[in-house]
C-alpha cells in the first residue's frame, strides 16, 4: 500500500501544475526558445558568416553557473528554514506561556480565559504584520470587534498584544493574586515570544543583496542566448528545443531561489503555513483552558463534598 501511494505520488508531482514554478518561468524559458529559433534561421539563411562556437566554453561556464545557482538556492532555503525553527518558537513559547499563566496565576476562569484569549491572538497578529494585513477576522473571533479594531489601528500589532498580556500579568501581582516569582518566570515566556518575532522581523526586512541575483541572472541570461551557438553544429533544427531543454532547469532554480528568500509571502509558492500553524496553536491553548477549568471545578465539587 505504501509503495502504491508513493508511486502515485511521484506521477502526480511529476505532472503537478499547482505550487509548481513552472507557469513562472515557462514564457522565459519560451522567450530563449525564439532567440535559439531565430539564431538558427540566421545560420540556414547566412552562409557568409560562421555561427557556431566549441562546446568546451560552455561547460565550465555551465559548471559555474550550476554552482553559483546551488548556493543561491541555498541560500534561500536557510531563510526559509529559519523563519520555520522562529515560528516553532513561537509556538512553544505560546503554549508556555498559557500554561504558566493558566497554573501560576489568578484561579479566575474569567481571568484565565481572557489571558489565553490574548495569547491566542498573539500568532495571528503575528503572521498578519509580517505579510502586512491588518483585517484579522480571527482577533475579532476571540476578543470582539472593539479590540479588534485597537489591535489593527496600532502601529505595531504584536507589540500592542504582548503590552496588554504584560498588563494582565501586572495586574494579578498587583492584587496579590499572582507572586513576583511566579510573575517574573510567566513574564520571561510572554519576552520570548517578541524575541521570536524579532528575528522573523529580521528575515522580512533584510532580503539577499540585490547585486548577488543581479549578477546570476546576467549569467544566466548569457549563458542561455550563446548556448544555441554551441549547439547548431550539434542537434541543427533542434537547437530551439535544446535550448529550452536546458533553460528550464536553469531557470527553475532561480526562481526556487527568489521563491525561498520570502518566506512570509502569500504570493510566494514556498510560504510558510502560517495561516494553519496561528490556527493550530489557538487550538491547543483553548484544549489548555478547557482542562484547567475542568480540574478547578472538579476541585471544588470533591471540596464541597
């Protein structure tokens, strides 16, 4: 069953359209298919000038160019998979902090609801300032539109939402529901979640240096128009074809480059999942909840008793 299924699957991402690269590179790749079409009329048609160049050249340079394309991928996927490693942080310091929150403060179920709801918004409004949305329907789902409304008119969300979580812990000290060694410990989980966000912050605005692509994709462009020159005394009338054979890897990876480098984006094929990982940890803070509420009335029923 197990071979079947993975045997399937490797048919349909073979012919997998959809978070493919492919509608995005295909008209370039068509683009240097004319230019090797229109390099071999001028070859059939000219007879006084000599067209064709040694292959040798464009082995090395396609050495190189592989290379270069290998590390810019790279590249990309560090950011990508760093964004990824930040936002798992994000979501154990979420959880951290309700449960801390939840044992260590207030026994209020009206107080212990409002905590884990304002820790629930936190991911949402996170992911949203990353991408730089302010509509949040999930924000209005958990606190009403009023706060939704002050979360989205604040100049930076996640900070308004970590501020009103730094509130309510202040709070509960300063009723004496809460100590200061069990508020400095819940306090230090509620940092770290802006810590998290700092370094998705950095990801955001600090892309790859503009002149390293510029230069690979001259390469590239180079590489691809000289190639039918290399390849008319090679294939003849299939230079076209070959050319595009060869440009849509090339050109593939260069864009699975830029598509890694944005791992926030929407628009990008590679996002992260963010959308499902904001969603995943509301649902584990209300499973958190619901026990510790479960426990504090079974508590109270056996006192009673």
């Amino acid at each position: 069953m197990t071979t079947l299924t993975e045997r399937n699957r490797f048919w349909s991402e073979v012919f997998a359209i959809r978070g493919s690269v492919t509608p995005r590179v295909l008209p370039r790749v068509l683009t240097f298919g004319a230019i090797a079409t229109f390099i071999w009329i001028a070859n059939e048609l000219t007879h006084e000038f000599d067209f064709h160049l040694a292959v040798a050249p464009y082995e090395v340079a396609g050495a190189v160019l592989g290379l270069l394309l290998v590390l810019r991928t790279n590249a990309g996927y560090d950011r990508w998979w760093e964004a990824r490693k930040l936002w798992g942080g994000i979501v154990n310091q979420s959880r951290n902090l309700a449960i801390s929150g939840l044992n260590y403060g207030p026994n209020d179920p009206a107080w212990q609801a409002g905590f884990v709801r304002w820790v629930a918004v936190f991911p949402h409004v996170a992911r949203c300032s990353l991408r730089g949305e302010s509509d949040i329907p999930e924000v209005a789902a958990l606190l009403g539109n009023d706060e939704s409304s002050r979360i989205a008119a604040a100049g930076h969300m996640p900070i308004f939402v970590a501020m009103k979580l730094a509130k309510l812990l202040s709070q509960a000290v300063a009723e004496g529901r809460m100590d200061r060694m069990s508020f400095l410990q819940v306090d230090k989980e509620r940092a770290s979640l802006i810590d998290h966000l700092g370094g998705c912050e950095r990801i955001l605005k600090t892309p790859l240096p503009r002149v390293y692509y510029i230069k690979i994709r001259r390469f590239i462009f180079l590489f691809l128009v000289a190639l039918p020159f290399a390849l008319l005394d090679k294939v003849g009338g299939l230079t076209p074809l070959v050319t595009m054979f060869v440009a849509y890897p090339i050109l593939s990876l260069d864009q699975i480059g830029i598509e890694l480098q944005h791992p926030f984006s929407t628009r990008k094929l590679g996002h992260l999942p963010l959308d499902q990982i904001s969603r995943s940890i509301e649902n584990n803070l209300n499973d958190v909840l619901r026990l510790i509420q479960e426990e504090t009335q079974q508590t109270s029923t056996e006192k009673s008793v």
